[in-house]
C-alpha cells in the first residue's frame, strides 16, 4: 500500500516512522528541504520538495499511484485543498486531514465529496484534550481506552504501595472486584511486559493493563486505586488551543486555573471562559505556583508547546506540592528520558494522532486501534466476518486460535453482551474482538488471521 504523507515536521515524522515500520510504501513531501534530507536518511522513505498541494508536486510524489494521502501539515487550509486537488486530479480513494481550528471542526458539513473531500478528520489537539479529560475523570488512572462502541474500556494503573493490586495474583483479582468481569491484559515491570498467567503477582510501581465492561470502570478504578480522591482543582500551563480547550472542558466541572506567558493570549481567552481563573504569567515561576496555592492543585497539566518548558513547571509543580502532573511532550527521547520520574503522564501528541490514523489503515475490519508504550505495543479491535468456511476464526473456541507471540484477546463483545477473555467462548460472525500486542510486529499476523479468506476452506 501506497502512502503519502504532507509534512515532515514532528507528526509526519512520526508517522512515517511508524507506517515505514510496518512494511508500507511512504513518500513524503515538505517545502523544507534540510528537514526532509534529514529525515529521508534515517527512514527508507521517498521525499518530495515543494509545495504540498500544488498538483505537479503531489503527481512527482506518486499520487496516482497512491492509496492513502495524510495532509498533517500545520495548516488547516493547505490541508484542506491538498485533499481537494487529491480528490479531483488524482482520485486518491482515502484522505485524511489534520484539522486544528474549531472554527473548521463545528461544521462537519462542509467535509464531503460535494465541498471539501476529507474522508477522516485528525484534530491531536481535540485527541490530547480528550485524553486528558479521561484522565481527570478516572483518578488514579494513565489511560483510558473506549472499544466496541464504549462497550468495554481498557484502564491503564500504576500499582501502589497498599493498593488492592499489590501482593495479590491475577487469579484473585475477582475476588477483589465481584461481580465485575475484568481482564488483565500485560502488566509492564520496569518497562519490560510480562504476559500474566493466573499465579503472576503484581508488584509495586507495575503498570497494569485492565480491560473492563464500561458499566463497571468507574467502580472497578475507585476499588483498585484505594485512597485515591477525585480530581476537583485543576492548573494548567499554556493557553494554547490544547490548554483553552481543556479548560473549558473542565470549568464546568471543576476549579480550574490557567496560566499563559503571553498578555494578550490570556487576556483573548479570559474571554472566552466563563468561570476559569486564568493567570499572566510563567508557569516555572515558584513564587507565582506558591501563590495559587499549587499544594492544593489536585491536577497539573502543562500543555505548552515547549517540551523543555512542560518537563520543568511539571517536576516543580510536583516537588511544591501538586498531587499529579502531567506533561506534554511531542520528543520521543525527552518521554523515555523522563520515565520514572515524578511525572506521572506524559502526553505524546504524535501517538494519539496515530492511534487516531492507524483504524483506517489496518487490513480487515479493523474499528479501533490504539498506539501504546510509546508505540512499542498496540491494542485493537476487530469484527469477524465471513463464516466457517471463509474465516479462521469463526467456530473456534478462543484457547484454540493460534495468536501470535505476545497476543491476548481481551474480550468478545456480541450485540449488547460482553464477555471477558473467556477461553471457552466460541467465535461467531459479526463479534467484536479486543486484542493487546506487547509487540506490534505481530500486527500483520493478526490482520491476516481475522480477514475474510479469498478462497474458502475445501
């Protein structure tokens, strides 16, 4: 499969990193020749400089011959007309454009064949917002995972001192939460994943992954993360799109305080808030944390974009008192580097507009598809179709499908049932399956063990 990517700036980058990864044909094009040299040495990539919607630019780079176009540049416009001229010119069957402004997201109508031709929009933006909304929502956890139209729920935690998770085996964990179905799905120690048998027991500092019907997630995260309260004081570092979407999303529900660098940006958004506090002033500025009382900030978000900045008013909030913070950070190395530090999250813009992009481009029906661990592992879903003639898949009890290494099927959501990880379950037709890779170069395995078969079984 033919991919073209606009821009080689940090999401293309990541991008065609991730997708060169996985065996496909990327070209990218970029008006910055220096970046895109740079970048074509270190991937096995196809570049193109120019212009990124001129159409002498787009057919150099191969798009009639390509599959997929992502129009990721950092302009909403450019991105929009790239699509156009795909469309019309090329006929580039799946387009998918990265869309900040909200000016442009509140009118879903006008992206169609009949206006602007953008089959899927990417906002990293919104995806951050809301991750960090999830976040807030479920205290205590890293992550939170919607599958099978919010059916099920996959709950990253972080195992604590005196929490229910530690000292105990997998096996006993129904015995800790009755009357819920929950499956865990990979535990990370010390960064390296352990695929749990019932007798594994959960240590301290263990990054546990939990799959969880959706009904029972709040209950399931409030036993699991003991005497942890909710999140009612809010601060977040930057007024930028990601840091004023936030807080509106949050001043309805909570005490929220923002801070902004720049005088008149956080005079704009003043005005655009309705009961959130918002600060001039630097977010690194101990007197000025100590003065809003950061020893009472129950969450501290820095969503600036300067990594260097976020990393910094993080690890001092923390060190003054701020319960959690959370950091985002576009750099892949400043995230590993900052692993087992006092920050509890970091936040990649880049994994969840993967995470974002990946569904589409996946073989078989593949209806979600999540980015994890910094994009070493990787949790799906999938629908079974076919029958037992033309499916692998369909008739089998779950202990009996030959998954690849490192693969779980988490749960098996039919209809409005949900059944979680039960080994003895027989697959049917129109099932949706959650799975969890610790090794996404499995990926491709699994897309061809749950397609439909060319040729039936004889």
């Amino acid at each position: 499969m033919k991919i073209l990517i606009l821009s080689s700036d940090i999401v293309g980058q990541t991008l065609a990193a991730n997708l060169v990864q996985e065996g496909y044909d990327v070209t990218v094009i970029d008006e910055n020749e220096a970046r895109l040299k740079d970048l074509g040495q270190r991937l096995d990539i196809s570049t193109v400089c120019g212009q990124y919607a001129y159409p002498d630019v787009l057919k150099q780079a191969g798009a009639e011959q390509t599959q997929i176009l992502l129009a990721v540049t950092t302009h909403d416009e450019v991105n929009m007309i790239a699509c156009q001229v795909a469309f019309n010119l090329f006929h580039i069957p799946t387009k998918i454009a990265r869309i900040r402004s909200q000016g442009f997201l509140v009118y879903p109508q006008i992206f169609s064949e009949k206006a602007i031709p953008i089959d899927i929009l990417i906002s990293p933006e919104q995806l951050v917002t809301n991750t960090v909304f999830r976040l807030i929502q479920y205290p205590g956890t890293l992550q939170i995972l919607d599958f099978a139209n919010g059916k099920v729920q996959l709950a990253v935690m972080r195992a604590y001192h005196n929490g229910l998770l530690v000292g105990h085996t997998v096996q006993t964990l129904k015995e800790h939460l009755p009357g819920i179905g929950t499956w865990i799905v990979a535990i990370y120690r010390r960064g390296q994943p352990i695929m749990p048998k019932a007798r594994t027991v959960v240590e301290v500092n263990d990054e546990v992954f939990l799959l969880i019907p959706t009904e029972h997630t709040k209950r399931a995260t409030l036993e699991l993360r003991g005497s942890e309260k909710p999140y009612k004081h809010i601060m977040i570092a930057g007024g930028g799109n990601i840091g004023l979407r936030l807080a509106e999303a949050l001043e309805h529900k909570c005490q929220v305080k923002i801070i902004e660098a720049n005088a008149k940006r956080a005079h704009h958004i003043s005005q655009e808030l309705n009961t959130a506090i918002v600060l001039h002033g630097d977010a690194a500025d101990e007197t000025l944390l100590l003065d809003e009382n950061i020893k009472e900030i129950d969450m501290f978000c820095s969503v600036t974009n300067d990594d260097e900045a976020n990393i910094l008013s993080a690890l001092l909030a923390k060190r003054l008192g701020a319960r959690k913070v959370i950091a985002l950070i576009n750099r892949t190395a400043y995230i590993q580097l900052i692993q087992g530090s006092a920050i509890d999250v970091a936040l990649s813009p880049q994994q969840v507009t993967i995470s974002g992009v990946l569904a589409y481009i996946r073989k078989g029906d593949v209806v979600k598809d999540y980015t994890l661990r910094h994009g070493v592992a990787e949790a799906i879903e999938t629908v079974i179709h076919g029958d037992s003639r033309t499916s692998d898949v369909i008739g089998k009890k779950l202990k009996a499908i030959p998954l690849p290494p490192g693969t779980t099927i988490g749960a098996v959501v039919r209809g409005d049932k949900v059944f979680m990880g039960h080994q003895d379950i027989t697959l049917q037709a129109e099932d949706h399956i959650v799975l969890f890779l610790i090794d996404k170069r499995y990926i491709h395995k699994v897309e061809s063990l749950f397609q439909v078969r060319a040729t039936p079984h004889s």
